[in-house]
C-alpha cells in the first residue's frame, strides 16, 4: 500500500502512529525550528517512540571522523524509555543495521537530509531497509517525511549496474539523481515489488521549509556549507584514489590535492588543465585534521562555483584525474574502478578513450535515467541535465 500525503506528521490518524511502538531513522537534521526540538524529542512526548536509529557519526553529528567508539550517553535528553541504536559502518563505508532492531516496532519514521547522491551512506540503508522488510514480510509501516533534493533536480552520471560493490553505491542510481527522498523510496519500493504500507509525506507541508534552506544544518558533518553539495557527487570519486578530497578540513568536497602535487602550485596559470567553465579554481594548500594524508601537507585546489554556472561535478572530477593520469603525477587508482562502478569511465580516466566518447556514454545514459525516474516523481519540477560539461 502506497500513499503520497500532504498533511503534516502529527495530523495523520494512522493507527499505528497513535497506538503503536515507533522507531525513528534521523540524524541533526531532523530539528523542528518552530517548536525548537528534535522529531525524536516530540514522538517520545507523546509516548510512542521506542527506538531512535542514527548513523556512526553521532546523533548530532558529533563524531565527523566516523570514529564510533562506546554508544554515547544521550541521558541529558530524558528519553529514559527510549533506545539509541547507532548504526554500523563496513569497509565500504555503507550502514548497516542488525535485522533484530526493527522486531519489536510497528512504524519507522525516515527523516533526515539526503546528498542526493547514489553515494549517501542513510539512503543505500534505507534501500536495504525496504528489502528487510519486503523479504522478511516484517508487519511494519514506513513513512517518509519528505525532504527538497540538496542538489536541486540536476541529474549527473551512469546508473550502477548490478553486482558491482557496494563502494560505488546503490544499484540502478546515477551519481547525482535528481529526485527527493521521497521520490526515490517510491522507485526503491516499485522496483522490489514490496508490499508493506510506505506513506510519503510532502516536503512542502513541512513546516521546517518556511524557515530552513535545505542546506542549513549540515546533512552530514563533511557535508557542512552551501556549496558542498554542488561538488560532493565527483569529489567523492576521488575516495577511490590516494588523493585527499579535503576530508579532515573545513571544506570537505571542496578542496582536493596530495603532498606529490606542489609542482601545479609552482605552475600556476600552466595548472590550467584542471579548470572548469562552472567554477574557479584556486591553487592552496591544506592540511587534513584526519582521514587521507593526515597532518600532511596537501597542494592542490579549491573549487569555487562561477554564480549562474551550470557545473557538471562528475564530469569535472573524472577530468581532474585524467589529467594527473597523464601527467604521471602518481596518483594511485587501484580502488577507483570499486567506486566508479563503470568500466568506460575507468577506461577514460586511465588514457584508454578520448573525452567524446566518454560524454557521449555519460548523456545517454543520464537521458535514459530521466526517462525512467519520471514514473516516480511525485512534484512538477522536472529532471535536467548539464548538457554541454565545460573545459
């Protein structure tokens, strides 16, 4: 059973959100700024709430470096009754959760702000969420309250096939696909032929949108300002490289470079073949508080959108490592192919084909992908695409 509603939460007279036990899937995100409190805080005032599930770096994101250790003591909040369930991170960087946590719970509420992109570590669980729950023929509802896509309705890149790792992220995805939260559940939940009642909720019925940008609290603590998201969808391509992609600093996804690359410090306007018609790009140097290359001195770039631009960010980051690749600066792309999850944009960051054919697969394949997320869209504004990637 699907629904697509367009009233708030707390005005639903669903059963189960009365008279039943509920589990939340939510991160900082998920603030009302009306009532100045967390989705959490409220379900458990009305005394449903059993179970609140968030990911590794904390609640509040108070653990940017993922470096779960013991469960943090949320006692401060008063949720007595309430259990905090962190979620697991694997090698690939993917959540996971154990198949127990949702038993004894009769409703999951999603609320949280996705990147979207096929790399975002909350919606590949949610996916597999939905196929606990499919396949287990769990008696549990879902609602999804409905959030606008960060990245707008851009679409950028090539659908995973299946079977490759789950590094590259989720299946059937392009890298930046363009549909809200919601949108997207509604594709997962068709293409698994679930039947467990899925209610999406519209985002412009959320009272947080008269007041917060999408942006405004940090979906993710390394996806922290207005422009991240801009670039997260290509810069995340480089976790598959030995490059930094600015993890560890103040501009995540904004910034890349390596201690091996100060010679494009010293070439200046010569450094050119990493530019981009979208954005500026400014020769820096920074140095990673953790993750890649920590505490060691990284040359290389920071991306600055041009204002008005339209900025293909995959296209822009396959081109980047191009050019390191031709100019045999070192770069190590042994893991890059795991993260790519497509073999013709392996073979054109390696030298093996030439720019043309690699746009050529690229627009095809965002084309056929607007074709087929129309069927799950839930708002008038329509998927574009960046039609002409600019050297």
């Amino acid at each position: 059973m699907f629904s697509f509603r367009t009233t708030p939460l707390d005005r639903q007279e669903d059963l189960v959100l009365r008279k039943g036990s509920l589990a939340v899937l939510c991160n900082q995100s998920a603030w009302d700024p009306e009532r100045q409190e967390y989705l959490f805080e409220a379900l458990y005032r009305n005394g449903r709430l059993r179970k609140v599930l968030f990911p590794a770096d904390g609640i509040f994101g108070e653990n940017p470096d993922n470096s779960f250790g013991e469960l943090p003591v949320y006692a401060s909040l008063g949720l007595d009754d309430c259990q905090f369930v962190p979620l697991h991170t694997g090698p690939s960087g993917r959540l996971s959760m154990d198949a127990d946590v949702l038993e004894d719970v009769d409703a999951i509420i999603v609320d949280y702000q996705d990147t979207g992109s096929r790399y975002d570590s909350m919606t590949a669980l949610l996916y597999d969420i939905f196929q606990l729950i499919h396949h287990g023929e769990l008696p549990l509802s879902v609602y999804i309250l409905d959030r606008e896509n960060i990245c707008g309705r851009w679409v950028e890149g090539t659908t995973l096939c299946p079977g490759s790792s789950e590094a590259a992220g989720i299946e059937g995805i392009p890298q930046r696909h363009g549909l809200t939260l919601g949108e997207l559940s509604n594709l997962f939940y068709s293409e698994i032929g679930a039947k467990f009642p899925l209610h999406i909720i519209s985002y412009m019925v959320r009272p947080a949108a008269q007041y917060l940008m999408p942006w405004s609290i940090p979906p993710r603590q390394d996806v922290p300002g207005l422009f991240t998201s801009n670039f997260y969808c290509g810069m995340v391509l480089l976790s598959g490289t030995d490059l930094s992609f600015g993890e560890g600093t103040v501009r995540p996804y904004e910034l890349f470079g390596a201690p091996y690359m100060e010679r494009y410090l010293r070439e200046g306007e010569d450094a050119g073949g990493f530019s981009d018609s979208g954005v500026f790009m400014r020769r820096t140097v920074f140095t990673p508080r953790f993750g890649r290359w920590k505490d060691r001195l990284c040359f290389g770039f920071q991306m600055l959108p041009r204002p008005g631009a339209p900025y293909h960010s995959v296209a822009h980051a396959l081109r980047i490592m191009r050019r390191l690749s031709d100019d045999g600066a070192g770069t190590d792309f042994s893991r890059l192919p795991a993260v790519l999850g497509d073999e013709v944009m392996s073979a054109y960051v390696t030298g093996s084909i030439a720019w043309n054919d690699l746009f050529e697969h690229i627009k095809l394949e965002e084309q056929k992908w607007i074709r087929k997320a129309r069927r799950y869209m839930l708002y008038d504004e329509q998927l574009v695409r960046v039609k002409n990637p600019g050297f």
